[in-house]
C-alpha cells in the first residue's frame, strides 16, 4: 500500500546555515497516529512546516498520496491539512463564529459535533449565552485549555484527512493535557502527526518518530 505521507531525503537549513533538518526519511500510512519527539530546536515543527509548504524543502522529497508536493495545488492542500498550534488565534466575536471560520458553510450540528469530539461541547453550554457568548480580543477571557480546545473544534470542523499538531499542549496542565490527548486520539479515522517535547504524546501514538539535531530515528 503507497503510504499516505513520505518524506524521502529531506534536508533543511536554517537561515543562518545551522541544519534543521538533515537527510530525513520516514513514512505514514492513513489513519496512523504518530508521535514526533524531542527537544526544543530539533527540527520537529520544521517537518510541519514543509508539509503544509510554509517552506519549500531545497533537498529532498515529499509526497502525499505518492503525489509530489510540489505538484499539489495550495488549496487543494489545505483541504487536505488541519493544523493546530500552540497559539490559538481567537477573533472578538461569538464562540460560534470562532468556531465556524474552519468551515463557513457548516451547520449547527456539525459545529456542535466538532466542539463534543473537542470535549467543549459542555463548557459552551455552561456559558450564559452559550454558542452567542462574546469572546474577547485575542481570546482573554477563555483560559489555555480552552482555547486549545476551539482550535481543535476548528480541526475536527474542517475534517480534513490529516490532522497536524504542533505542541498543542505545551502550555497546558496535566489535565488539560489529558483532555485534548483524549480527543485527539479518539479520531481513529485520521492521519495525525502530533509534534511535542513532551513524553506523555508517545502513550497514545502507534509510532514514535525522535527528532534530535535535525536528524529522525
């Protein structure tokens, strides 16, 4: 079976000349969960920066559906990709229409659906005015996890075929943690590389990818 995503050779300096990443090779089928590891400054975002073509990648190959990169229109690929941060970027508007800009035509259902598979489904409903609720500039009155959590609803809205996360929890709890790592992997039907510094993502992903110095064992 062709696999899904394939980096074959990649290489990638930094602006300064320092390797980001160096001679990379690796392969995820769909529906695999993959955990990508290691400290910070290893090349780890890199390698989500080049799949959703931030950067284009000087050495080297990627694919996706053993169609080149290069070769993917960029709306095309976007439908294909979801991306989470770390930095949830929230508007001063409804916590609907935060929600929605991941998808402008869906309906209330599937936003709704989206915010239950994200676990805020309930803490939306607990707010006075619920989906209407205000959200203020840069999202202040929403705490971390929160956040976190409508960023995800916006992922799982958009239901695309592969879900990329860049340190989605780095800046959360244990519990928080615990809570978004459940959502994620309940997605069973998804392709999602999940990049962290953190040990606890290598428990729920089928493969384990170290990134250290650039290079990925």
């Amino acid at each position: 079976m062709e696999p899904i995503l394939k980096f074959e050779n990649v290489s990638k300096d930094y602006p300064n000349g320092v390797h980001a990443l160096k001679n990379v090779s690796f392969e995820v089928s769909e529906g695999e969960f993959i955990s990508v590891i290691g400290p910070s400054g290893s090349g780890k975002s890199t390698l989500l920066k080049l799949l959703m073509r931030f950067w284009n990648a000087p050495q080297g190959s990627i694919s996706i559906n053993g169609v080149s990169l290069e070769d993917i229109n960029t709306c095309d690929l976007r439908n294909m990709q979801s991306l989470v941060t770390q930095e949830t970027v929230l508007f001063h508007d409804t916590i609907f229409n935060n929600i929605r800009i991941a998808k402008l035509d869906a309906s209330v259902n599937e936003i709704e659906e989206a915010c239950r598979k994200a676990g805020i489904h309930d803490f939306i409903m607990s707010l006075p005015k619920e989906y209407a609720t205000l959200v203020e500039e840069l999202g202040d009155s929403l705490s971390g996890g929160e956040k976190q959590r409508i960023a995800l609803a916006r992922a799982f809205l958009h239901d695309s075929d592969c879900i990329l996360l860049d340190e989605p929890t780095s800046n959360l709890d244990a519990l928080n943690e615990a809570v978004i790592l459940k959502s994620i992997q309940a997605q069973k039907d998804k392709t999602i590389l999940l990049v962290s510094h953190r040990p606890t993502t290598m428990r729920i992903a089928d493969t384990v990818l170290s990134v250290e110095s650039g290079r990925v064992s």
